[in-house]
C-alpha cells in the first residue's frame, strides 16, 4: 500500500492528521496519531448482511370487499346532481373534481373512487353503496366441502 503522505510503498496504518484520517508509512506516523484498528474477522466466519430481513405485513385485500356500488349508480348520481340543481361544474367544484371526470362518472364510463363515492354521497345526499349478500354454496353431499361442480347440476336437473 501507499503512502498517502510521502508516496512511499510499505506496510501503512490509520493515522489522522489535524482531523484527516490518512493512510501513513512508519515514518511519517509521527506526524499524526495512530488510528487503533478493530481486529479482522476470522476467515471463516461470514457476518450476515442483512442483520435481520424486514418482511412487509400481510394485507387481506379482500377483508373490505363486503360493499359494492348499487346498480344504475351513474344515473342515481346524475338524478340527484339535478335534483339538487347542479351543474356538472358546479357539482365538480363543491367535491374538488374536474367537470370532465363528473361528466365520465354520469355516463358510466368512469366508476368513482370510494374516497369519491363518500364525497358524492355526502353532497348530493345519497347512498351509492349496498352490503353485499354472502353467497350461500348448496351441499349435495357429492364431495366434501369442495363445492358444485357441473356433475352436481347435471345431477339435479335429471332428478
């Protein structure tokens, strides 16, 4: 190794001069103080990068899937918006939506976002949200729990 100080190439130590951590040969080591240096690892032992691996928490995306928008929901907007006397503007205004996207949600070519569908509601004093029912599986005892299976209908339907 270097010198950084005089160039020399020998066998140099961590040495800091007036606060500069160096690299100094012997010689020049009087002209700074000696960094004491950690002892090397053996080479056979291996340190983990990664002291411990954070993994990301599982999210259940299906867990607020219990609620659906109503049927005919661009139409019910569009009544209410009229109702109340709105234009699209001024509808898009009081919510903090462009005109353009009120227009795409009343003809059913946008679906709202639930953070929309809360202010729609909210303005035009409405419900744009229903429970949805669970569908209920019906047992034919064909197979344990694992459902219908087009054998099952054919089955029924011959009965």
């Amino acid at each position: 190794m270097q010198c950084e100080l005089c160039g020399s190439v020998c066998d140099c130590r961590p040495a800091t001069i007036d606060g500069v951590r160096m690299m100094l040969c012997p010689g020049c080591m009087r002209h700074g103080t000696s960094i004491k240096t950690s002892p090397e690892p053996s080479a056979g032992v291996k340190k983990p990068i990664l002291e411990r691996i954070r993994k990301p928490a599982v999210k259940d995306v299906y867990k607020d899937m219990d609620k659906e928008l109503v049927s005919g929901w661009n139409d019910l907007i569009k009544n209410a918006r009229k109702k109340k006397r709105l234009s699209r503007e001024e509808l898009g205004f009081k919510i903090g939506e462009r005109t353009v996207t009120i227009s795409k949600i009343e003809n059913g070519d946008l679906r709202p976002s639930d953070k929309m569908v809360k202010k729609l509601e909210k303005e035009l004093g409405i419900f744009l949200i229903e429970e949805v029912s669970s569908v209920s599986s019906i047992s034919t005892g064909s197979r344990s729990g694992d459902g219908l299976t087009l054998g099952d209908f054919i089955k029924k339907e011959e009965k």
